[in-house]
C-alpha cells in the first residue's frame, strides 16, 4: 500500500475492519508509508486491540502527516497490549513526533516483555531534542537480541544515550544504528554512544552510521575504537586494557607470522590470566541427574559451580602457585591437563573472541616493550583487592618512559 495515493480513507477503514475477524493471526506486515490522504488510524487501532496472537508485527505509518497526535498514541499504548509479540519493526519518522509521544512509546515498548527483535524508524526531520527516556525504556525489554535504530536526519537531536548499561542488555547481540546527517548531535551525546556500546558484553554484531555528524572528532573516534577493541571487562579486556593505542598502529606493526612465534610474550599473557582470570567462576549450574565427582555425591536439582581461580592456584596443579613465572608455559608439561586452565572457559560456551584476545595482548605488550622503557613507581604503594570480575585499573605501579629512536 506504501506510495499508493489512491489509497483512501475508506479503503484503509474496510481493511481494518476485516483484521477484526483475524483474531488468529500470528504476522501482519501493514505499510501505510506517504500515504498522504489517510487522516485518521481509529480502525486500525481497534483492529490491534482484537490481535492479542500476533507474534510478528511490521508497521509503518512514516510520513502520514495528517494523522492525529492523539491516535498516534493510542496506537503506542496498544502496542503493550500485545503481550506474545517476538518481533516488532514500527516507523514513525516525520510523522511530527513530539517528545511525549515519543515516551508514551518507549513506556510501552518497556512493557513488552517478549519482543527479541526491534526495528524503530524516528528520524527523517523529527521534532525529538533528546532520546534518553526512548533509551532508558528499551532497555528494560529483558528478551531484547537485536536492536535497530533509524534516527537519521534528526536535525533536531542533540542528545543520545542509548543506556545499554543494564543487565537486560547482556542478551543484545545485534546493534544497527544509523545517526546519519544528525547535525545537532553534540560530542559529549557522541561520547556517550561509546560508553553504552562498551557494556555490550555479547554483541556479535554492530553497524553504525554517523555519515555528515559535524562533531565526530579524533576524540570520539579513539574512544570509539577503544569501546570496540578492548571489549569492556570480559577476558579481552583484561589483557588489552593496559594502554590505549591506535589498533591500526599496533596491528600493522607486526605479521601474523611474527605475532605467533612470539612464545615468550604468549607465555606472559597465559601466566598473567592464570593468576588474575577475568572472573573467579563460571554461573552456577543445576544438576540435571545424580552423579559423583571424587568424594562428591551431586543430587538432582543441587546447585554446582566450579572455580577457575582455585584451579589455577592449585599447588597439586601447578608448582608455586603464587609465583609468576611465564617459563611454566614454555616446557609444556603443566599444560597436559586443558581443564585446568581455564580463563576463556571450555566446550561450547567458551570465550568467542579468545585467539583475537591473545593477537591483542601480544601486539600490545610488543609494541610497549620496543618504544617505552618500564619503571618501577616507587611513590605508590601496592593495594590487593579481591574483586568477583577482574579488569583493567590504574594503579600507578609502573612508568613508561619513551624509547628515544
């Protein structure tokens, strides 16, 4: 129906008044984009509200000026009403969407507990000055596993915290977010985006678009990188997290034939997360049937977990334990047993990113060790902390003074 100007009122109102029979349906795909003569989408929201089975909704009421303000949120509260939807794609750019309208949807959108995949159009000259509500709301959706956002041509947005800071958000895999001719957009709103994509923990997948962004400096762009490349506290982070250098400089500094004959350096980063893992255990576990492990009896239904960092201090696994001593790693023999190493974690949950992990480490601490001279910082003290989930923190131990070439 999209682009159809001789698409009437009339014709949309006897559409919706068949959806009223559809009580079963499972998908509706509904385009109504510049559809300039519609006025009114009272049928189509009474139609939505008889649709309580729909998994798989796609509708687009973009640049249907004509429609009222107050239908328009009529239409963003039903949307919470349909509690078994798992996919939802709406658009509603220039649409002359104000800031009210725009929480009305996201307090909507916060309540629909199922939805895995959300596609939202705001942009092409919205009136929006900010998104933070918008954010904060997606980001109660506990199911949420992919993200689109279309804000491009929001000449009006200033600012845009995508709030991916929370819990809920560790299930995000898939981030779309196009910001493109965004021209308002401030560098500290830019900066912002940096920080939320640095609290991704399992995103797999991102694309971003800030094509024409007048405030996207050199600034933003190491920050940038930076979010991308150190992968936040997870087990890349805790061996890259060191220094903050450009990934091109390191990258092509260095052959993957050099990188890995680099044994010495590869031994290094093993014995430092064997030492300090990332994280002390894995989630518990509940036994699915009765089994015995040693002295153990584990009943169905018992709570187990296991501990990398007892493992790997284990003095009957490895000899002086407390010691840090890469040479461990070079003879081989305390590495015959793989389940007693285990900062990546093991089987088919393991760590997705660990060989690039290692190709990180290793460039990093090549490239510091050929241009800085390392020196002990004898005015600070050492402080020990036992930390759950270990990261990287400045703790002032070392200087680095530049190697004069």
């Amino acid at each position: 129906m999209r682009w159809n100007k001789h698409i009437t009122q009339q014709s949309l109102d006897y559409l919706c008044d068949s959806l009223k029979e559809k009580i079963y349906l499972k998908k509706l795909n509904l385009s109504l984009h510049y559809l300039t003569n519609i006025e009114s989408i009272n049928g189509l929201n009474k139609s939505l509200l008889g649709l309580s089975n729909l998994l798989s909704l796609s509708l687009s009421i973009g640049c249907c000026y004509k429609i009222k303000t107050n239908e328009k949120n009529k239409l963003f509260e039903i949307l919470k009403n349909l509690k078994q939807l798992n996919n939802l794609y709406i658009d509603v750019g220039s649409c002359n969407l104000n800031d009210e309208s725009i929480n009305i949807l996201a307090d909507s959108l916060s309540k629909c507990e199922s939805i895995q995949t959300l596609g939202v159009v705001l942009g092409y000259q919205c009136k929006i000055k900010s998104i933070k509500q918008f954010g904060s709301s997606i980001s109660l959706m506990p199911s949420l596993q992919q993200l689109y956002y279309y804000l491009d041509r929001s000449s009006n947005l200033v600012y845009v915290p995508f709030s991916f800071y929370t819990k809920n958000n560790n299930k995000l895999q898939k981030l779309y977010i196009i910001l493109y001719q965004c021209v308002s957009l401030s560098s500290q709103s830019l900066k912002s985006i940096t920080f939320d994509l640095s609290c991704l923990s399992n995103l797999k997948e991102l694309t971003i678009s800030l094509k024409y962004c007048k405030n996207t400096n050199q600034e933003f762009y190491e920050c940038l990188s930076q979010s991308l490349f150190f992968a936040g506290t997870g087990t890349a982070g805790n061996i890259t997290g060191t220094v903050s250098l450009d990934p091109k400089e390191l990258f092509y500094s260095f052959s993957f034939d050099g990188i890995a004959s680099l044994n010495l350096l590869n031994s290094i980063l093993k014995e430092s997360l064997r030492l300090i893992p990332p994280a002390i255990d894995v989630f518990h576990r509940e036994a699915e049937q009765e089994i015995r492990i040693g002295e153990f009896e584990i009943k169905k239904g018992d709570i187990v977990t296991t501990h990398y960092i007892y493992n790997q201090s284990n003095n009957q696994i490895f000899s002086n334990p407390d010691t840090f001593d890469p040479q461990r790693w070079m003879n081989g023999k305390e590495q015959e047993n793989t389940y007693n190493f285990t900062p990546f974690s093991l089987r088919p949950r393991n760590c997705i990113d660990q060989h690039l992990a290692m190709i990180e480490g290793k460039c990093m601490l090549a490239y510091i060790l050929l241009n800085y001279e390392i020196l002990p910082n004898t005015n600070q003290q050492e402080i020990k902390q036992n930390n759950l989930v270990y990261g990287f923190q400045k703790d002032n131990l070392n200087l680095f003074k530049k190697i004069k070439l």
